[in-house]
C-alpha cells in the first residue's frame, strides 16, 4: 500500500480502531461473554491481515494432540468459501467430507494433513458448533483456527503468530494498514510465535519490540521447511525427481496472504525461479487463469510450475499444459520441547 492511500485510509483506521477498542472493553467488562467449552481450547490466531504462517502451526498443534491420545477438532471460519453463512463438517477425523468450494482452501487442507488425526469444522457461529462436536465426535480438544480476535470462545492458550518478514506492515489499523488491532494487543498473548524467522538480525530485532510491548510470555521462533513436491496431474507421478525439477527452469504462481515468502522458499531451496504470478488470499482459479499463467511461464522459458499446497486443493478439476507440482511445506519450531510442555500443561489444567 502506497503512502498516499495509507494516508487518504487514515480516517477510516482510526473508526475501525474506535470499534474494535469498544468490542474489547464490553468483554473485559463481562457486558459480552466469553463461552466456556467445557474442554480445553488452544488459540491461534495473529494481529495481521495476510498470512503469518499459522496454517502449519494449526496442522503442527492437532498432530501434537493427537500423539496425547486426545479427540481433536479444529475449529475454523472457513475464509474464501461458498458455503458462508452454513456449518461445513470438513472432516470427521477419518473421512473427508467436502470439497474446498464448500470449505474454504486452509480447512480442506488441514482436513487431508489430518486425516485420522483431528476433525476440522467451518462456522462462523464457533460456539455452537464445539458443542455439537462434542456431542457428535466427543471431542476433548479444540485448537481454534485464526482465534485471536474471536473473543466469544474462552480459550485455555491463547497464541499469536508474528511473521518475522513483515510484523506490523506500515503499522496502521485496517484499512489504512494490515494491524487488525493495536500493537498494545500483544499483551493478551500467552505465548507467542514467530514464523518465517530465517533471519538472525530482524529476528532480534523483532524479539527486542515484542518484549517492549508484550508481557513476560513465552517467545518461540519457527521456520517453514519445503518438505516435498506433489504433481498436481496423476499422470506425472513419479517421471521426474526434485533434482531433475532443480535443474530446470520453473515458474511459481500462488494466491496466498504472502507471496514473496513462498517464493524466497523456492529461491532458498535452489529452484531456478524465471517468473512468478500472484493471485489473491483465496482466489478461485478458472482454467483462463492457468492457461494464461502456462502462456506467460512457456514465454519465460518455465519446463515446470510451481504451487502452494493451499492452492492445490483448488486446482485439481484443472488441466496443465505443463507439468504443474504443489510445495508441501512444514513448521519447524525451536524448543520443541518447551513448546510441546506448554500445550500439554494447557490441557491438563483444564482437564
């Protein structure tokens, strides 16, 4: 976002922050409840538009409770999908049970990561549907999918993701900035976790604000790991390896909330990158926007494409006119131990 824009928004970021600031004090204030589930509830959510990397830490926290022997369900608004405004049981925890035009793109990914590990649901009402996976799964668990501004669920941990490459944005609210609240929010934090920390010297940088600004929680630093390439067509399975895909050039395309991250990814792993398209967070891909996108990646030489995981899921119905590969990426967190200590504690007291 431009200066000028950013400016012009000003205005509209401080009406914005007016509303938020009221909301919160009606909780803090009892005036608004905050609803016990009766089991334990994990948050994790961030202070940022775009995406943090919080996706793969929710995938990270499930299979984590899943190893405790717990009934897991994420609990998700479903962004992007069609079905708005409807309860979607995405996955009963073994059966995959929609598609991601009816769940949204994050939660039907979340749902095949899991598969036989957690059920995933889609409601905006979070409340009512914890009570009826209770009811219908007995679950014991819930991990809340982008949960930090979603103050009608009480939770038992509450993390904030903070995307080391860009924390603040320009620092303003919504929509003059990315800011969904105020820095000043960083306290409602009971540990916090920053993604995509590849960079010793921001990273201390980043750790110096947050402990300006936060209370003494917990700070943990994680990092996303290419883990795999999967063909998106089922008839390219296997002709070639990721070294073969290496040494041919590729394009990579994507309609994530931070592009530039999957694309520095692929450039770190040694993929010879000669063009990039982005697309919007969510965006629901038509066969004209992958024939332009091979058009383009034919022009600049691409033997190969390259996609997010997250895009995948929407691009299977689709045809290739070159072979076309999803990056599966994963969380690697540092301290594990600490941070698997913290989540075990978190259940047991409410247990």
């Amino acid at each position: 976002m431009n200066l000028a824009i950013s400016l012009a928004l000003g205005p509209l970021g401080g009406l914005y922050g007016i509303a938020m600031r009221a909301r919160r004090a009606l909780y803090r204030s009892g005036q608004l409840q905050a609803h016990e589930l009766g089991v334990p509830v994990i948050s994790v959510g961030n202070l940022t538009t775009g995406g943090t990397g919080k996706t793969p830490l929710v995938e990270w926290i499930a299979n984590e409770l899943a190893q405790m022997e717990r009934r897991v369900c994420v609990l998700t608004r479903g962004y992007g999908r069609r079905s708005s405004g409807t309860r979607v049981i995405v996955s009963d925890g073994n059966e995959i049970l929609s598609d991601a035009n009816r769940s949204g793109d994050e939660p039907l990914l979340l749902a095949e990561r899991l598969k036989g590990l957690a059920a995933v649901i889609c409601d905006a009402d979070r409340v009512s549907a914890a009570h009826w996976a209770v009811e219908n799964f007995k679950s014991d668990v819930f991990v809340l999918d982008d949960g930090f501004q979603h103050l009608r669920v009480a939770r038992d941990l509450n993390i904030l993701t903070i995307d080391a490459t860009n924390p603040w944005g320009n620092g303003k609210l919504l929509p003059a900035g990315i800011l969904r609240e105020p820095l000043a929010e960083l306290t409602r934090a009971e540990c916090i976790v920053i993604t995509r920390a590849d960079d010793p010297n921001s990273t201390a940088q980043l750790q110096r604000e947050i402990a300006a600004r936060s209370k003494d929680s917990p700070v943990f630093c994680s990092r996303m790991r290419l883990s795999g390439l999967r063909p998106i067509q089922k008839e390219v399975r296997s002709l070639v390896t990721t070294e073969e895909i290496k040494a041919s050039p590729v394009a990579a395309f994507c309609g994530v909330g931070n592009p530039e991250s999957f694309f520095s990814q692929l450039r770190r792993g040694r993929y010879q990158l000669g063009h990039t398209e982005v697309f919007r967070d969510h965006h629901i891909y038509t066969q004209g926007d992958i024939d332009r996108v091979v058009r383009e990646s034919v022009t600049r030489g691409a033997q190969v494409l390259l996609t997010t995981a997250k895009d995948e899921v929407k691009l299977r119905s689709l045809k290739f006119e070159l072979p076309c590969y999803a990056a599966d990426i994963t969380i690697e967190i540092e301290d594990q131990q600490n941070f698997r200590a913290l989540i075990r504690k978190a259940i047991q007291d409410k247990s």
